[in-house]
C-alpha cells in the first residue's frame, strides 16, 4: 500500500487530493479545496498547505507530490521566483518527506531537480490531467474548464501529445484558453452587447465576473461561486443582476430583470464559442494524429454548461463525462489527483 498526497497550487485556489494505491488499483481517495488568492498573502502559502492535509486527516504519506499554476501570480516578478518561492513552501511544509514536482514532459522531478529547472515544471498541471486520463483513454480530447482558465489536452496512442509546452504556446495554438467558470472579467469576452433593439460597446472595467453570468442563468449555485465577486458585494442573483448591467454603464433601475437577464444569455453564448475555438484547434490536431473516433472527455467546474457546450458546438464524435472514468470526489482537484496517482505508481514501480 502506497498512500501519496498530491497539490495542485493555483493562482486563486490550491487543492489536494490523498491516494491510497495497492498493486496499481486505487484503494481511496479524498480531496479538498481552498480558495487562496496567492496574490494577497504569499506568505500564508505553508499554512494553507498544512490545513489542507490537516483536513484529509492525513497522519503519515509516502511522498507528496507537487503542480502548479501559480507561479504566474502578480506576487511575483518572474515565474523562476515564483517557482522557487512555492517549492520553498513545500520543502518548509514537508522536511522529512520525499517530494516530487510534475513537468510539462509529463516526468516527475525531484524538488531539488525543479528548482534548477524552473520553466519545465511551471504551470504543469495540465499533464497530470492529461496523463490520467490516458489511463483509461487512448485517444481524445480532454477540456478542463476551472474558475479562471480552460485546458484542453490531446491524447494520442495513450500519451499526452500537447503541442505547447508554456501558457503561451499554448494560447498560440489553442490548448489554453483563458476563460473560466467563476474569474472570468466579462469585459474579456464581449466587447459589445445587443440592448434596447441596439448595440451598446463594454465598460472595459472589472465590473463583473464569468461567476456572476453562470450563477443568474443557474448553471452554478451560489455554493459553487467560491471566488470574490467584482465589486465585494455578496452573491446574491439581485447583486450579480445589479453587476452584469454594470457592464454597459448602467443599473438595475435602468435596465429590467429580463433585458440583464438576456445580455447574461449573451455573454453566455460568446464564452462557449471561446472555448469552441481553442477546441477546433486542437481536435482537429488530435484526430490528424489517429485513426477512428476521438471522444471528448469534460471535467472541470464548466464541464457541463461549457466544455460540453463547446464540444456540442465544434461536432466532436462523443462526449464523455471523467466522472464516469474517475471516482466523483477527483473531478474537483483532477490535476492534484492525477500527480498523487503518478507518484503512487511511480512508488510501487520502484519497490519491485
């Protein structure tokens, strides 16, 4: 029995998954989520990665396995000290235990072996998803829709085949996008909005979030808006009702329910066709590089009102859910999941 603890250290939301693996098979797994924005107190980093094993009840793991996003944080001026400075934390937080950092070569490092190579393990965590979807996967197309940005991750012949190694290869070639399910300023996704049988041009102001649009259309509860809203106000429909007309330099004595109601539809529909676009892309790839049927496998917060949305759009050959591939509780931290697996297995490999 091989018990690993796994993170995901993001921007906005750092997660951590526990692994229990017994000749290959996974045994149990727990999960659990904060919301941290890294920016306001990097120096919290080593608590917030201690509560989060404390949570799991964790008493005892064989290594700790490590991703990371926020090494693009504006807490740092360069990713190399962002790197550093959360691989830091992890030694800080865990002394006596052996560490492993996931890169983008889908290779797990040793700490020491990251912090000498700082871009190659820089935002990584899309190839832990990425790998374990090839588990069970040969071929497809996975797209992980967060609260901030959107991964979508070829697999070809069971191995991760992502062109783009950094975010910004991958933003040139469509296997990120940045949009999300709760961050997303609405100013970045349209620029002009259908009003009052006219158009009316966008604010270009952080008045409201991509969170406030999918909680007034129902597809996330205010349970699921886990992030600061806007303007700091609460998470109330009447409140992201009262930000969303914002967006246009108005209000809600100035616009009705309904015509908020319907730039939310609006803005909805440009979103997904974000993502349809970065999808196009990459299935079109995907599909160049095998032969037969490549599904689409969504997970992710937007996994349903976006990613499916977008697969739907684009005309993919099937949709699958990871929900159906992977115990439910590793939808919510799939990259912390995927490098806890990896080094599990990794672990037993070694004690053959």
């Amino acid at each position: 029995m091989v018990d690993v603890l796994g993170y995901d250290i993001g921007g906005a939301n750092t997660k951590a998954a526990l692994v229990k693996v017994k000749n290959g098979k996974l045994i149990k797994s727990e999960v659990s989520v904060e919301y941290f924005p890294i920016w306001k107190e990097p120096q919290r980093l080593v608590n917030v990665l201690l509560s989060l094993k404390q949570r799991l009840e964790l008493y005892y793991v064989d290594a700790v396995c490590v991703t990371m996003t926020a090494e693009l944080s504006d807490a740092y001026q360069t990713k190399r000290e962002g790197v550093n400075h959360i691989l830091g934390c992890v030694k800080e937080a865990f002394p006596d235990t052996r560490i492993f950092v996931l890169n983008t070569e889908v290779e797990l490092y040793s700490i020491d072996a990251a912090i000498q190579k700082p871009f190659e393990v820089a935002a990584a965590n899309w190839a832990a998803t990425g790998w374990l979807v090839a588990q069970h996967l040969k071929n497809c197309v996975v797209v992980d829709v967060g609260s901030t940005s959107t991964s979508i991750i070829p697999v070809a012949h069971g191995k991760v085949a992502a062109c783009g190694k950094t975010d910004l290869a991958k933003l040139i070639n469509g296997e990120l996008v940045y949009t999300g399910s709760l961050r997303t300023n609405v100013a970045t996704i349209v620029q002009s909005i259908p009003i009052k049988q006219d158009i009316a041009g966008v604010a270009s102001e952080l008045f409201a979030l991509s969170g406030d649009i999918h909680l007034v259309l129902g597809n996330i509860t205010k349970k699921d808006y886990t992030s600061e809203t806007a303007d700091s106000r609460g998470k109330t429909v009447a409140e992201s009702l009262a930000r969303i007309a914002r967006v246009i330099c108005a209000d809600t004595e100035m616009l009705s329910r309904q015509e908020i109601l319907n730039m939310a539809q609006f803005i909805y529909c440009k979103q997904i066709q974000q993502i349809a676009g970065g999808l196009a892309k990459v299935y079109a790839y995907t599909k160049s590089l095998v032969q037969g049927r490549v599904p689409v496998v969504v997970t992710g917060l937007g996994k349903y009102f976006l990613a499916q949305q977008a697969a739907e759009i684009v005309k993919v050959d099937e949709i699958v859910d990871l929900g159906m591939l992977l115990p439910s509780k590793a939808i919510l931290a799939t990259p912390a999941f995927g490098v806890a697996f990896m080094a599990a297995t990794k672990l037993e490999g070694d004690m053959k």
